[in-house]
C-alpha cells in the first residue's frame, strides 16, 4: 500500500481494504465511492470477528472440560488463538488506514460516518 499523502495512497488503501473484506463487498457501489466508509465497515466486521472468536474459544474449552484431552482438542484451540491474534492485528492495521483516509478527506467525512453508525444501529 502506498504511504498516506501520496499519490494513489487512496485506491491502493481501497485495493487492500477490499482484499480482507468479504467477496460480496465489492459489489457495493458506496464502497468504491467512500473508501472511509469501506474502512470503517470493515473495522467493525473485524471487531465481530474478534468477538465470536472469543465466544468460541470459551465454549470450546467449556466443552472440553472433564473430557480426556485428544490431539485435536490442542490443535483446535490454537487455530481460534491463531485466528483470534491476526484479526486483532488485522484489525489494528485497519485502524491506521481508516485514520489516514479521515485525515485525507477532513473531519466531516468522519462526522457524517459517526453519524451514520450511531442513528442506524
């Protein structure tokens, strides 16, 4: 991705906010108009992800209690681990690029997606 500031910082941000976002995204026309809005959807998706992960791996060692341990059972558990640090870190990187994007495009772009988010859940 290029840096901030430059020139096609903002379609190569696209280009790698849609790369981590689901396939279907983008067919979404607003997207590829407001890549801040792509930005924070996607930080949003990714805290989801970060929460039933967590959820998971809770009712996965629940499930596991008082069963005699298999293979498997490790293994499983450090895939939700695995999975849960890289949409952690994943999601942290978002943050950057979506903080690049506002300051790109001024703080009412911002406001006009805080708003949006907040008045229709």
């Amino acid at each position: 991705m290029r840096q901030p500031g430059c020139p096609g910082f903002e379609q190569s941000a696209k280009d790698w906010l849609f790369d981590l976002a689901p396939a279907r995204w983008r067919h979404e026309q607003v997207f590829h108009r407001h890549p801040l809005e792509l930005a924070c959807m996607l930080r949003l998706h990714l805290d989801a992800q970060v929460i039933a992960l967590q959820a998971g791996l809770k009712a996965l060692r629940t499930a596991l209690l008082g069963t005699p341990q298999r293979a498997d059972d490790a293994e499983t558990i450090g895939a939700y681990v695995r999975e849960q640090a890289w949409a952690k870190a994943v999601r942290e990187q978002v943050k950057l690029v979506e903080n690049a994007l506002h300051a790109a495009g001024g703080s009412a772009a911002r406001k006009r997606v805080a708003w949006r988010i907040v008045t229709n859940p």
